[in-house]
C-alpha cells in the first residue's frame, strides 16, 4: 500500500473544560519538514510535537497548526510579600515623625500597596497539558495518513496502467528486433551487389558482418532488465513501508534502460517505441515524487 505525501487532518481532544484543535497539512518533500504554529502557552511542548509527528510520518513538508481554549475553573494562590510590608511600615513611621502627623495605618490599608498581596494562577499541569494535545495530535495525523492513503492508491491505479503500456510496448520491440537484423542483411547484401555488380559475395564475410551488427542491436538484455524492473516496482507498491525513495531509484534504472535501447535501435518504429518509453517513465517519476 503505497501513500501519497498531499494530505490534510484535523483532531480534537478536550478535558476539563480544555480543548485543543490540531489542523494540519502536508505536500511533498524530499525528507520530512515539520512547521509548527502554536499559542505560547504550550510552545514547551514544540519539541514533543515535532518528534511524535516525525515518528508517524516519514516524508513530505508537513504545516500544523494548534489552538488552544481553556475554559477551566483556575485555582488561584495569594501571595503574602511581608518583606515588602515591612518596608512600607518603616517608611510610614519615618514620614510621620518627619512631619508629625499621626501614623493611622490599618491592615485593611496595606492590602491596597502594590504587590504586598499578589493573586496568582496555579500553574498548569504540563503532563497534562502533553496528554491533551497529544490526544487532539494523534487524531488529526490518523485523518491526514488517511487522505495520504486515498490519494496514494489513486496514483497507484494509474501507475499501474502505464506500466502495462510499457510491457506491452517492450513486447511488440522484442518481437520487431529479428527482422532488424533481416532486413540489415538485405540491405548489405544489396549495396555489396551494387558495388561489385557482377562479382560474387563473400558470404562468410557478409555473415561475419551480420552477426557483428546483429551482437550491437541486440537489446534482449535490456528489455529482461526493463520488465525485472516494472515487476520489481508493481511488488513495491503492495509494501506498507514507506517506498517513495526505492521507486524514484528503480525509475533511474528504468529510464537508464531505455536511453539503451533507444540508442541501439536502428529502425524507426522501434526508436518511437522507445521514445515512447522514455515518456512513460517520466510521467511515472513524477507521480512519484508525491509518494511518500
């Protein structure tokens, strides 16, 4: 099952009144690029959610995209800063003796100083926190594989089918191949005649001839190698590993075949049957660069 790296996800997971949403997207790329945008509050958790995303998913330029409600009941904790208290009352005693005036100073007066009482929220539990958004995390990238997993076996129905085309073109060149060497013959024995008219031909001379071209043009072994390497990638596509990098490397080899072929082709039918070729590997190599 083959994977496509184009996909979309998006997960939720909500506890205590705190729900985090996770959206993200992927397209293909070389290695596997993650981007994330997240509120501040749990940017201490990028790091984990870079490395869970890369545990999952192994190729493709992936942008995530968190947000974040808390609608919980805070706890909060008063702060009681005596240190700064006491520097309040010297300085009160001091102005009232510097002025004479009466130090009336009550406690209910010194809860209205800044930062002699301080509320604060309790801190949220990172675990906590971790397990939501992992939660939320963990469903979004099950809907993105999904999608990967929909669009890769498009791209598989139609790999499929070109490279049926490719065997079927293979099999009408091996079976025009003999009468290359037929017709070269004929064509040799032709113009030696022309050019000796009357003279008789060496025949063991023109065989010698013949079977040299006919050793040159031969692409047998090319076109074993180019079908060895059709089946090898039709295997491919049933694995559930990632496979996109084998089968870029197992398209080289197949283009590097029929730049052979095309090269020892010496008849026009056969070159425009390899060109042909050519391009179908192409439109394949680029299909799979979006495999993960």
């Amino acid at each position: 099952m083959i994977k496509s790296m184009t996909g979309f996800g998006r997960g939720e997971f909500e506890k205590d009144k705190r729900k985090i949403t996770v959206e993200m997207k992927s397209v293909n790329h070389r290695y596997c690029e993650v981007n994330v945008r997240m509120p501040r509050k749990l940017g201490f958790l990028e790091n984990e959610v870079r490395s869970y995303v890369k545990q999952k998913l192994s190729r493709g330029k992936i942008d995530i995209f968190i947000s974040y409600e808390d609608n919980s009941e805070k706890l909060e904790n008063i702060k009681f800063n005596a240190e700064l208290a006491k520097e309040y009352l010297k300085y009160f005693e001091l102005i009232s003796e510097q002025f004479g005036l009466d130090n009336d100073i009550k406690v209910s007066h010194m809860t209205r100083y800044p930062d002699v009482l301080v509320v604060e929220e309790q801190d949220d539990d990172q675990e906590e926190l971790w397990s939501i958004l992992k939660g939320a995390l963990s469903s979004s990238i099950d809907q993105l594989i999904e999608t990967r997993t929909i669009e890769g076996e498009h791209l598989k129905e139609d790999m499929l089918k070109k490279l049926d085309v490719m065997v079927d073109a293979l099999g009408e060149i091996k079976e025009k191949t003999p009468f290359i060497v037929v017709a070269y013959k004929e064509k040799l024995e032709s113009r030696i005649k022309d050019l000796l008219e009357n003279t008789s031909i060496d025949e063991a001379r023109l065989a010698v001839e013949v079977a040299i071209f006919a050793d040159k043009a031969c692409i047998d072994e090319e076109i074993v190698r180019l079908i060895s390497h059709i089946e090898h990638m039709k295997s491919t596509f049933n694995t559930e590993l990632p496979v996109g990098r084998k089968l870029d490397f197992l398209t080289q080899e197949m283009n590097r075949e029929a730049n052979t072929i095309l090269s020892k082709a010496n008849a026009i039918d056969i070159s425009n049957q390899a060109l042909d070729l050519k391009t179908e590997i192409e439109k394949v190599r680029e299909q799979i660069q979006n495999i993960e």
